[in-house]
C-alpha cells in the first residue's frame, strides 16, 4: 500500500530555504562579523531604554495596530499614518504583498542579483518568478519591461539593491512604473534608503502618494540597529493597506519591538552618527581595497562587494577561508550568483581597518 502524506502547495518543494551570514566560527573565537549588514554603531540608547521600560507590562498583548511606532513614522517622514502597514521585518511584508496579490498561473519579477526573499515569497504562492538580468550588476528598467507579460502581476524591486549596493535614480522609478500597467503592482524595497546620500534617488514615499499601485517598504533591522527586535513598515496605497491589514497576524509586533522601534525613529541623532560613520568608512574601504588590486562594485549602502579573479589560491573561497582563519566573517554570495566575491558590511573603525589588513596579506601570499 501506498503511504498517503500530506502535499505542500507547488512551488514550495522548489524553494532553497534562505541562509544567513554566518556570525560564528569553528574555533569558538568571537569573529568580527561584517556578513549581515548590521550597523557597527548598535541601537539607539534611547530605544534600549524604551525596550526595557516595556518588558516590565510582558503579560499584556502588544496594540494590535502598533499605534505609537506608526504615529512616529508618520511624524517623521510626513506621511498619511492610515497608509502605514508595520510588520515582522520588511521579511514579513513581502510575504504578505505576495499572499495577497499572487498565485498559481501568476508571475513576478525581481532582477537577477534580487533579494532572496522575492523569490521565496512568490514560489510559496504557487506563482512563477521571473529574473530580469541587469546590466552592470544594476537594475536595467527596459529588461525588466521587456519580460512583462499578460501574467505580471507584481515587480519587486531593491533600490539600493542587496548585495550589490547598486541603485537607480528616481527617474528610471518612475519610468519603470509608467511602463507597467495599472493592475501591476510595483513594491519598492528600501531597506538602505537612509544610507543613500545622492541627489538623484529618492526612496518612493512620492510615487506611493500619487498612485494607487505602489508600495513601498522599510525595516529598522539596518540603520536603526534593531535587527533582533524584526520590526520593517510599508507605505501602501489606502487599498493594499487595507488588504495587508486583513491578512497580518492580529499581533504580529510585539510591544518592547514597537517601543524601541517608535523611540529609534524619533533619535535622528543617532541615526545622523550612522550616516556620517559610513560616508566616512565607505570610501576609504572601497580605495583601500581597490589599491591592493581587488575590484569594488561602487555602493551607496553599508556594504560594498568585493570581486576576486578565478585564479587558484585568489578565489573568493580562498579569500572567504583565509578571512576566517583570521577570525574575520563576510558574506558568501554564490546563492545570488556572484560566487566570485564576497560582501563585506561596514564595521568599526577597528574591524575597517582588521579586513584591509587581512586582505594585504592574503594577495601578497
């Protein structure tokens, strides 16, 4: 007799499970761990404080609305808060816009370097997922256009975009929205909006206030240094915050993660320190490297990708083991691709300098 087990929905037996940065080494030695993306300058004191206020009230259910945390995003940004949907990490949004907007016989679009999570969310609904190529490891809108079909029915699009670093101006934004039709909804993921310092990008709060498919999303995992509490937030056409606000779990913030999340946002100074460490750090990693003769693809992030030749004992694998013997983690990126390089988050000052080191010596043997 056949045994009979319970099926997983198509798509869902296609999915590689999402692996993070590594943060621990064999050897038990604590690593200076830049694989994560995660800001050197830690949380905001004024947001530790708020966290700790509020596990003293552990007993209660969190306000199911997470009321104070989007009152403070509205204040600080000046948005329309009815239009602010918070959730689990900008993780868990995604998840919900393809819950709602995707299935079986559907198609989405991400670009070739995407975030892993576009892919996972749309294969988890039954639907097909479709990879734009870009062009010069950054989003190219014609090829994304060009692979557009009567199916389309979101773009996910990284912008900065992970882990390239790699953005596009708010011009080719709006000219990728133009050219999708109005039942495609178009998601902007700015997860490193805040580190962006050029006068050509803009996050997308504009475009989701003046048109009825566009949806932004944040997280406060990056530059607010909260990654452990997963808070993220979106800005939604009144429509899809409606739809959204149907489908998340009644509490799925908890109360000391909207208390901190709430605070962080209010400390602009804190978030003012973060900005200035990686315009400072930024450069000066990516012409270090770059003089011990390793490409950088230029970033506008909290991160640069670091490219090594297909030579043996120079690999990024070389590189990947030689940094860990060392104590030191980047990220491997051969899931999206790029298994000639590593990514490398920026750290302290101390950890800046410990990689450059390292990587000197690494060419020179």
């Amino acid at each position: 007799m056949t045994e009979r087990l319970p099926k997983p929905r198509p798509g869902i037996l296609d999915i590689e499970a999402y692996v993070p940065g590594e943060s621990r080494l064999p050897s038990g030695v604590t690593p200076a761990k830049l694989s994560s993306n995660e800001t050197p300058l830690g949380a905001s004191p004024k947001a530790i404080a708020a966290y700790t206020a509020a596990a003293t009230a552990l007993e209660r259910y969190p306000d199911g609305q997470a009321t104070a945390l989007r009152n403070a995003i509205a204040k600080r940004y000046g948005l329309d808060v009815t239009r602010i949907v918070c959730g689990a990490g900008s993780d868990e949004l995604l998840s919900l816009i393809a819950n709602a907007y995707l299935g079986p016989g559907d198609e989405a679009i991400y670009t070739e370097h995407g975030f892993l999570v576009y892919r996972i969310a749309i294969l988890a609904n039954g639907a097909t997922p479709v990879v734009a190529p870009e062009r010069d490891l950054a989003t190219d809108v014609d090829a994304i256009l060009a692979r557009v079909t009567d199916r389309t029915r979101v773009v996910f699009l990284a912008n900065p975009n992970n882990p390239t670093g790699t953005y596009i101006p708010i011009g080719e934004v709006r000219r990728l929205r133009a050219g999708l039709s109005e039942d495609i909804l178009l998601v902007l993921d700015g997860a490193y909006a805040e580190y962006v310092r050029r006068n050509d990008y803009e996050a997308g709060l504009e475009l989701v206030a003046t048109t009825n498919n566009t949806v932004m999303t944040r997280t406060f995992s990056k530059i607010h240094g909260l990654a452990a509490l997963r808070i993220g937030w979106a800005y939604c056409p009144e429509a899809v915050a409606d739809v959204l606000n149907r489908i998340r779990g009644p509490f799925n913030l908890s109360s000391p993660a909207i208390a901190a999340g709430a605070a962080a946002i209010e400390d602009g100074a804190h978030m003012e320190a973060a900005i200035r460490h990686n315009e400072t750090w930024l450069p000066w990693l990516e012409r270090e490297l770059t003089q011990l003769g390793l490409r950088v693809t230029p970033s506008v992030a909290n991160f640069l990708l670091i490219h090594f030749p297909r030579q043996a004992g120079r690999t990024a694998r070389d590189a990947d083991a030689y940094l860990k013997s060392k104590g030191i983690i980047l990220r491997a990126v051969a899931s999206y691709g790029l298994g000639d390089c590593l990514r490398m988050t920026i750290g302290t000052e101390e950890e800046n300098r410990r990689v450059v080191a390292a990587l000197a010596d690494f060419v020179e043997e």
